[in-house]
C-alpha cells in the first residue's frame, strides 16, 4: 500500500500509469468495433467449438472473439518476432546484426519485424476471413468488399503493435504483454457473470474445490516464474596502468522457465491440426473417410485422455526445443571467457559450456514438468467439477502473473531510483 501511495505521489510515475490506462481504453473501445456482415450467434457457437481460435482470441484480447477491427490482434507480429529470431540461427548475418551490432542493430532486427508483421497479417486475416465465410459466420459479397475488410484488419493488427510500443517506450512494462494482459483481464467479468446466471448451491464444494485449485495454480505459477538456478561466476584481476579491474564475484542466473508461454502456443497448434482436418472431412461422401475424420475427432477431443496426454507431452519436448534455439550455453561460455570471468572449479571454454547445458537440462525439466501440468490443469478441473463458465485457463494464468511481476518489478526499480536521488 505504501509503494503504491507513493505512485501516485511522484508526478512523473503517476503521469506513466494514466498514460497506459489512456491508451488500454483506447485498445478496449477498438476491441468491440465489429467488421460488416457477422451472424452473432453463429459467430458464439463457433468459438465454443473451436478451441485454437480460443487461444487466438487470447492473444487479440477478445477482439476476435467480436470479429472487430482488431480481430487479429498481435498474433501476426508476435509470430514475426519469432520467426526472426529462429532466423539468427539459420543465418550468421542476422545473428550478427541482433547480437553484435549494439543498440542500432536491434533496431534495424526490430524494424525488419514490424515489416515482416504485415505479410503474416494479410495471410493469416485472408485464412480467417474464408474459414469464417465457409461457416456462414461472415457474409461477403464482393471480392472488393473482401480486400477492403482485409486490408482494415491488417491496418488494425499495425496500430495495435503501434500501441504496444507506445507503452513500452513512454509508459510502464512491456506494451505488447500489457495489451494481451488487459484482453484477459477484460473477459473475467464475462465469465464472473455466466457463473453467477448459473449458480447451484448443490455444487458449492465444487466452487470451493475450484477455487483451492485456482489459487494453488497461481501460487505455483508465481514460484516457477520467479524460480531461477544462480550459477556462481568470478571476474579475475586484471592491472591496467595504476588501477585493478576484476576480482569480484557475481552469478549468472537461469531460470526455471526460460520459455514462457510459447511451448504452449507451439504445443496447441501442432495439436489443433489433425481435430480441424478431421472437422473438414467429417462431411465427406467417401464412407471411409468419413469415418476416419469422425474417429480423429474423438480422438482428439478436447475433453479426452488422448488429448491431455499428448498435450502435456508436446508442451514439455517444445520447452526443451524453444530453450535450445534461444540459450546456447556454449556462446555463454565464450563471452564468459572473453570478458575475464570463469565459474570457480570448471575450466573455461568447452567445459564451462558442458557444465551449463548439463544444470540446464535439469533446471529445464521442472520448468517443462510445471509448464506442461499448467496446460492441462484446465481440462482435468473441469472433468473434476463440471464447471466449465468460469475456467482459469493456464496460458492466462501464466501471462497476467509473468505481465503482473513484471510490471511490477519496472514500477519498483523506478522508486528506488528516486529514492537515491532523494538520499
């Protein structure tokens, strides 16, 4: 309560803090701003048939879910950032410009992202349009009238990425995180309200048992964000002319999850592949066909063993395999070595690096485990209560409490700044 009286009293911090809420307003009104031609109720049922939309409406903050201006949402900008940067491990050139060319190359990496964000943007807003047009749920005349809807959306996806960066650079924490942060946030009350229609008092151990859960899922998801393994590292002395540089020790952290949600995202639409292809073909006037599509949907239904298992199973292997294109433990090694610094009883060079990938790889596993039971937490506490309007989904859970963190952990460090200026 007192760090936040004390937001509120320093003028520059205050001034932040309206701004991010100035701009999330703006983000909300544009949220609910429909495209032309939607049959809402057609639009519902779909979505609470199609679980990979779902978790694209996560990303859009509730924007697709209405179909609006920015349906999209920052799903085609965030895929870009990901694309570019498995890039620097194709091509030396973009590993230079990202790791070696300081600030300004990040820059030019930041910019080439942005650019690379409109192509996915009219890519993935064309796929939209004709899933949705196939379901009856968009009516579109005219191929005009389908270039003119996906060019605004595009232009929607531009000016939500324009915001996030406005936060990022003028107010408090990360834009992007913040804006998705504020989609999630905004659909609880929906969810609140859908509970309350419902309510049973026969099921109120169910509510209570759920809620225990909910509050542990968080709870953990608080330790393993915050979980890190701190690797002891020592600086040697060095004389140059009358003064000594070195001799001092510090660590090197890795953390528990270095990965974040996108073992999830990678893990839900590998999965969502052979559910959808088998939705296409269920219709089929080929009897075996038919028949097969019809199983491969059982199979991989949603509320199903099958799916649970290999759901938490690619999540885990994903984790590893996201973590090995962004941590190389022997380009650590190296920078260790060049700076002067060694970890005390490992030689440096290859063995420093044998001895990082040999703590990450176990460092890794519980972060994998925790990651991949987080994803399917979910689904079993809705078979365990059978409640199913008010679901603490653990992408959600993950992304406001690592957002929550880091905001605050921005907002404190700029109040110890001002605290030693005053001191």
């Amino acid at each position: 309560m007192n760090k936040l009286l004390q937001i509120f009293r320093i003028r520059e911090i205050r001034n932040k803090v309206f701004y991010v809420l100035a701009i999330l307003v703006v983000f909300r009104v544009a949220a609910n701003i429909p495209i032309p031609g939607i049959d809402a109720l057609k639009l519902k049922s779909f979505f609470e048939t199609n679980q990979f939309l779902g978790l694209l409406n996560l990303f859009s903050g509730g924007a697709l879910s209405h179909l609006s201006l920015i349906m999209l949402g920052l799903s085609p900008y965030i895929t870009a950032v990901i694309v570019m940067q498995l890039l620097t491990m194709i091509f030396p050139k973009m590993e230079q410009l990202y790791k070696e060319e300081g600030e300004r190359g990040r820059q030019k990496f930041n910019q080439y992202g942005r650019l690379l964000t409109v192509p996915f943007a009219l890519l993935q807003g064309y796929g939209m349009l004709a899933l949705f047009r196939n379901q009856g749920v968009v009516v579109i005349s005219s191929f005009f009238e389908t270039m003119l809807i996906l060019v605004t959306i595009t232009a929607g996806t531009v000016f939500l990425m324009w915001l996030g960066e406005l936060i990022s650079e003028k107010g408090i924490g990360n834009g992007v995180s913040l804006l998705i942060f504020a989609g999630i946030v905004a659909g609880f009350p929906t969810h609140l309200r859908q509970t309350l229609a419902t309510y049973d008092p026969s099921q109120i151990p169910s509510y209570i048992g759920f809620l225990a859960i909910a509050l542990l899922v968080i709870v953990g998801v608080i330790i393993i964000t915050e979980g890190r393994r701190n690797i002891p590292v020592s600086y040697a002395k060095r004389v140059r002319g009358n003064k000594v540089y070195g001799g001092v020790s510090t660590y090197l952290p890795l953390n528990v999850n270095p990965a974040g949600v996108i073992p999830i995202i990678f893990a839900i639409s590998f999965l969502m592949f052979p559910g959808m292809i088998g939705g296409f073909l269920q219709h089929s006037s080929t009897p075996w066909l038919a028949s097969a599509a019809s199983f491969l949907v059982g199979l991989f239904n949603k509320q199903g063993l099958t799916y649970i298992v290999v759901y938490f199973v690619l999540v885990v292997l994903f984790t590893y395999l996201y973590t090995a294109v962004t941590f190389d433990p022997k380009n650590v090694s190296e920078n260790l070595q060049r700076m002067g610094g060694f970890v005390p009883g490992i030689r440096p060079g290859k063995p420093t690096s044998d001895f990082l990938f040999f703590i990450l790889n176990r460092v890794l596993l519980i972060g994998a485990l925790f990651l991949g039971l987080v994803a399917v937490i979910p689904t079993i506490v809705q078979n365990m209560t059978g409640i199913t309007s008010f679901a603490v989904g653990g992408t959600s859970v993950l992304i406001v409490v690592s957002v929550v963190l880091e905001t605050m952990r921005q907002v404190e460090s700029q109040l110890t700044m001002r605290d030693y200026d005053g001191f």
